[in-house]
C-alpha cells in the first residue's frame, strides 16, 4: 500500500512547525508499512501532481506569503482541491490554510478576499486594535466527527479503543471564522477561543477535510486525527475497509497530558 | 514631574541595591522601569552626554554576542562605553544601563552607548536619539515567538516606519533628525530591503564563501520570496535559513556588494561569522584598524550562554543559546561539525522562551548523525522527547528533572570530550545556575 500525500505551498504556508503535521502521517503511515510520498504543491507545480494525491495538507501563513500564494490557489490549485474533497479525499487545512478554503476572508482594511468556498465558513478580522486569540487550547472532539467519517467502527487504534476525544494544541489567531450551516464544527473548547472565541467551537469538518485553527504541529500529539486521515486516505484509494494496526502511542499521550496539565 | 535627573538617580540606585539585597531579582531593569515612570524621557538626558554617539544592534539572533564584540573593540581602542549587558534589551534594561554608569549627579562620562536592543523596542528608542549620531545594526529576521513578537513581516514594517521618521528631511516638530548610519546583512533579502528604504546610508556586511553554501536548504525559511515584487528569489547558494547569496529574476532585486573582510570569527559557527563581520564593520566607522579590531576579537570572550563554557568533573560543558528555528538548526549544525557525541537539549515555554513550542518541528532534528546521543528536558520535556521520536533517532533519553538530565549528559561523556547543551533562554539560566553551583531564585 502506498499514499501520497499533497502539501501545499510548503515554502509560504508553513509558519510555525506545520511541518510536524506531515512527520506525523508519514511516520505513523511507515510504521504501518505503508509507503509515502511528499509532494511539494506549490505555485509553478502542474495541477496533475495534486489530482493524483491521497491526502492533502496546507498550512499556516504570513499576510505575505498568503498573499503571494492567494492567486494561484484561487485559480488553479482550488477547483481540483474542491472536486477531491467532495470526492472523498481527505484534507486538514490549518491555521490561515483553514481561513482560506472558506468563502471570504474579510481584512480589518479594505474589500473581502473571495476564497473558494470548499468550506462553507468566512472569517472577519476585527481591527488591528481587537485582541489576537493567542494561547495553548483544549478541545473535545463532537462524536459529530465520528459520524462523519464513513466507516467510524473501522477506526480500530488504540485512541479510538481507549475513547480519547480530547485534542491539545496552540493558537494564534487574529480573524475570527463562522462556520455555516453545511458545515460541522470539529470540536467543544475546553480551554482557549478556538473559531470566533464566542460560541466555543473549534474547527471544523465537511466530509473528510478537516479544518483548524490548532496551527503548526496538531497530529504528533494527537494522534487520533493523524490516524483518522490516514484511514480515510486508504479507504477513498483502495475502495475498502483498512484496519490500521494499533501503534504505541504512550509518549504521544504524555505529552499531552502534559499540556493538559498546564494549563 | 520635573524631578532632577540626580535624584533619579541616586533613588535609583538605592533600589537597585535594594532589589538585590531582598533578593528580588539582579535588579537589571527594576531602576530604569521605575526612572522611565518619573520622567518617560530620561534616555535623552543621558544620550546627550554620549560623547560620540549610540550603536544599536537588532535582529533576532546575534545581538548579545555581537555587541560584546563592539564594546570589545571600541574598548581596546581606548573609548568608554555604556552597555547593557545580559540581554536587558527592552527600554528599562537600556536605562538601566544607563544609570549603573552615571555620576551621582546624573551624568554618564562616555564615548559610545552600545544597545542591544528587542525587535519590538527599537521604535521606541529611536525618538530619544535627537540630533546623535546612530549606528544601527540591522543583523537579520527570523521567525521568533511568534506568539510575542508576531510574525517577521510586521517587524520589518515597524522598523521602517521607525526609520522613516528619522530619516533626513522628514525632522517634523518634535522629532529632531538623528544622524543615522545602517550596517546591514546583505545575506537577508528583508533587511536589505528595509535598508534600501530607508534611503539611509548603510554599509553592507555579508558573507562571500560558497564553500560555505549548505547542501541542502533547511525547512525554516522565512523569506525566500522577494521583498518587493513577490516572486520566487533565486538562490547562488544558502549559508543557512534564508541567508545566502540571492537575486530577483523578476525585479532585479539583488544583494548588493558587501564590505570585503578577511575577519575570522573567535567562534565556531557561521552565524557567529555574520556577527564578527557585523562588529567589524562598526569598529571601522569609528575609526578602528583592521589590525586593531583582528587583535580585539582574538581576545575575544563569549557572551552568557552563547558558547560559554564549563567544566564538571574534568569533561567541558558548552551552552548553545537556541531560541528559535533559525538559531537551533544553526546551534545544531555547529556542534555536529564539532563532532559532538552528546547533546543536551532543554525546552522551556515561559515568558521568555514564548509560550508556544511548535517551532522545534521546523528544527531539523534528523541532520543529527546516528550514533549522538541525545538528552531531553525542561518544562516541555515531552514536546521534544515526541520530536525526537519521530526524527527517528534512536539514542535519547527523557529526563523532566534538570539536574538530574545534566548528569544523565555527562555519563555520556568521555573525559577530554565535550557536551553541548542547547537550551532555550530560561532553561539556558537554570543550566547556569546549576553548574555555577548558584541556587535558582
């Protein structure tokens, strides 16, 4: 068995540690002997590369290098990115990446950025006076997310064995993001601000793209998403049912309880 | 309040040894925040009496060691100097300073301020610099606790809005012109351009070996697309991060020609070159030898925790400061060269370290060699024993408890070979304090 993995514009949505994300897959998908390959998506990269990959990644981004990645997402790289998501192929956008799939991003100075609507959800920024949502943050994943995936009783790792549903993670943030109605969010905020920092939801999911505001390294400690994309990814790819085999997850799981204990 | 600088002084003084009396702290920056609070603009007092003028350093990696280096060289060329040493880089520390050394009536008898001071307190200081001349050292910009300092695009836009009021002819009522001088890293693209802005005249240090060119660039590049238009820069080779020799096939962008130097760093590291070449360059616009300033540096001392040095039970101990991507992988690369067997690596997330750690996935832990031995700890033992899982290495150890995780390092150690110890800045201060045998406050 064999992934490949989509990263989008690693060299200017990558801002703080995104890079851990796709470790994260890769390693817990190798440990499984499952071969993986990283492509590099990015602004002069042909779009037949993306439309033959299993999984898709892209992370958080300064204004700048959003901006300079903004054209060619929204023209070239979106509408196949759009068609792979409603086909099933999973995604985890964070950070600015999850700001941009939705349908407008408006800056606290002039008009609203049109995105692309791959998720129903817009994002407002508040003025440059309005407090940035910054901090460590602790969410439950709604059994919502659950449902979502096809074949929820086929998650057989040891997360899901053990019932864990708390994700941990760090943010920073200065627009505040609405989901609409075709969309569910991804988690229940225990301890930060997660989407809006006002109706205490985090993230949010649409099929198999799984969106966040948790922004660089959300897999390596927790490993539930890690693994739930991978299985989504075999399942889409091969057409079948792929139990993964559980792996030890006992550091993962300290160093989250770590986090938690800290705050 | 028009209190007389004097007695701002001589309080302050009292303070400071008071703070330290009752153990509250080394008392660092305790006097300036309280001068600050009886008259917000005491720094112009004392940097009239400046009698040749101010040199800054900025950026976010280098400035301690490269203003040591300054104070070393302009010292030995017999100027006398006020400098804030031990990091207090906010406006409090640079007053601070500036108060230990003044007279009891307020005055301060030197040549030069040497400031090292924070990415975002260089606006703030500038407006006290009316009518001096100011060197600026503009080092680089990397990404660095972005949960602090927010992202490198919004400290370059402060900084050249900082200039722009001070740049000649823009004097507006109140903001007197300072005379200011840029010495500028011609290896980053977004210090050249916040230079070239400015309109300022810069000298440009840089360096010109591409034997020193990576192989293979490092995951943690901030700027590798044009300042100006956007568009991808094209690399002849990188020395490390997003330093290297570039140009913009689009623009014309380019980096421009730098003062040639044949100076040789006192220490291991590229980025230590950058920083010799940085200081070089301010000792020859004071007027310094080249031969004067080969001899100062070649005396040279490292800064706290910036190389320093121990030894414990007859094995060398080296701390390596590394506070950010850009900084640990340089750290990183430094000690494998060196042919490190065992590392120590701490990773705090207080105040000062910043609160989010998710840098060290931007660290490239998988340059380690097989066969080096790792020892992980600090507040955030777990993040980075986690790294260190899925970089693949195989030899580490976790050890939450710091003393504990030194000994553990130096069991790994021969006699005669050294431990590097890569820290994060609070857990650079605990490491301190338990190998100097001084209790932590």
């Amino acid at each position: 068995m064999n992934l490949n993995i989509a990263w989008l514009y690693p060299d200017l949505m990558s801002t703080y540690g995104d890079r851990g994300n796709i470790i994260a897959v890769t390693k817990r998908a190798e440990w499984r002997g499952i071969d993986v390959i990283v492509k590099d998506i990015s602004l002069g990269t042909a779009v037949r590369e993306l439309k033959s990959s299993d999984l898709i990644f892209m992370g958080g981004a300064q204004d700048r290098q959003q901006k300079i990645a903004g054209r060619d997402f929204l023209e070239r790289k979106s509408p196949i990115m759009r068609d792979m998501v409603e086909r099933g192929v999973p995604a985890l956008f964070v950070c600015a990446a999850y700001q941009a799939v939705g349908r407008y991003y408006k800056p606290y100075q002039g008009d609203r950025i049109p995105g692309p609507g791959i998720f129903d959800l817009y994002t407002e920024h508040s003025g440059d006076q309005a407090k940035r949502l910054i901090g460590n943050v602790v969410a439950e994943i709604l059994p919502s997310f659950w449902g979502a995936s096809a074949t929820p009783e086929s998650d057989s790792g040891h997360a899901r064995m053990t019932k864990r549903t708390t994700i941990v993670g760090f943010e920073n943030h200065g627009g505040r993001t609405y989901l609409g109605p075709a969309l569910k969010p991804l988690a229940k905020v225990i301890k930060g601000f997660g989407n809006n920092g006002e109706d205490g939801f985090e993230g949010a999911v649409y099929k198999h793209a799984v969106g966040s505001y948790f922004h660089g390294p959300l897999l390596p400690k927790n490993p539930l998403l890690a693994d739930w994309l991978i299985q989504r990814a075999l399942e889409t790819k091969y057409g079948k049912r792929i139990p993964l085999p559980a792996l030890d997850d006992t550091l993962e799981y300290r160093a989250q309880t770590a986090v938690l204990n800290r705050i | 309040m028009n209190i007389p600088i004097s007695v701002i002084v001589i309080l302050n003084n009292l303070v400071s040894r008071l703070s330290r009396f009752l153990n509250l702290g080394a008392g660092a920056t305790w006097p300036g925040e309280l001068a600050l609070y009886a008259k917000p603009d005491i720094l112009n007092d004392f940097t009239s009496d400046l009698r040749k003028g101010v040199i800054i350093v900025a950026g976010t990696n280098g400035k301690t060691t490269t203003s040591l280096m300054i104070k070393k060289i302009l010292e030995d060329n017999g100027e006398r100097i006020v400098h804030n040493a031990s990091g207090a880089n906010l406006l409090n520390g640079i007053v601070s300073a500036c108060i230990k050394s003044a007279s009891r009536t307020g005055r301060i008898d030197a040549d030069w301020g040497v400031f090292e001071v924070d990415e975002n307190s260089l606006p703030l200081l500038l407006p006290f610099m009316h009518g001096r001349q100011v060197n600026i050292v503009f080092l680089n910009l990397f990404r660095d606790q972005l949960d602090r300092y927010g992202e490198v695009d919004i400290i370059a836009e402060k900084w050249e809005k900082a200039l722009k009021i001070r740049s000649p002819g823009d004097g507006k009522r109140g903001r007197q012109c300072a005379d200011i001088q840029l010495i500028a890293n011609a290896d980053d693209p977004l210090i050249v351009s916040i230079a070239q802005k400015s309109a300022l005249p810069t000298v440009f240090f840089g360096i010109d070996s591409p034997s020193f060119f990576l192989k293979k660039a490092e995951h943690a590049t901030d700027s590798a697309y044009c300042p100006r238009c956007g568009r991808k820069l094209f690399y002849q080779g990188v020395y490390f991060s997003h330093l290297g020799v570039w140009s913009c096939p689009h623009c014309g962008f380019a980096r421009p020609p730098v003062q040639a130097s044949r100076l040789r760093s006192p220490l291991p590291g590229l980025y230590n070159l950058y920083n010799t070449r940085a200081a070089g360059c301010v000792g020859k616009l004071v007027g310094c030898t080249d031969v004067s300033i080969h001899r100062s540096l070649a005396g040279f001392t490292p800064a706290f925790g910036r190389q320093e040095e121990f030894v414990k039970d007859g094995k060398k101990i080296k701390l390596f400061l590394s506070k950010n991507p850009a900084g640990f992988n340089a750290s990183l690369r430094t000690v494998i060269e060196l042919k490190a067997t065992a590392v120590l690596l701490v990773l705090n997330d207080r105040i000062p370290d910043g609160r989010d750690v998710s840098w060290i996935w931007d660290v490239d832990f998988e340059t380690v060699p097989p066969g080096v031995q790792a020892v992980v700890s600090g507040d955030r033992v777990y993040d980075l024993a986690l790294r260190m899982k899925y970089s693949g290495m195989t030899e580490y150890h976790r050890e939450p408890e710091l003393p504990r995780a030194i000994e553990s390092a130096l069991d790994r150690v021969r006699p005669g070979e050294t431990l590097y110890v890569l820290p994060t800045y609070s857990a650079m201060l605990e490491v301190r304090k338990i190998l100097t045998g001084k209790h932590i406050l």
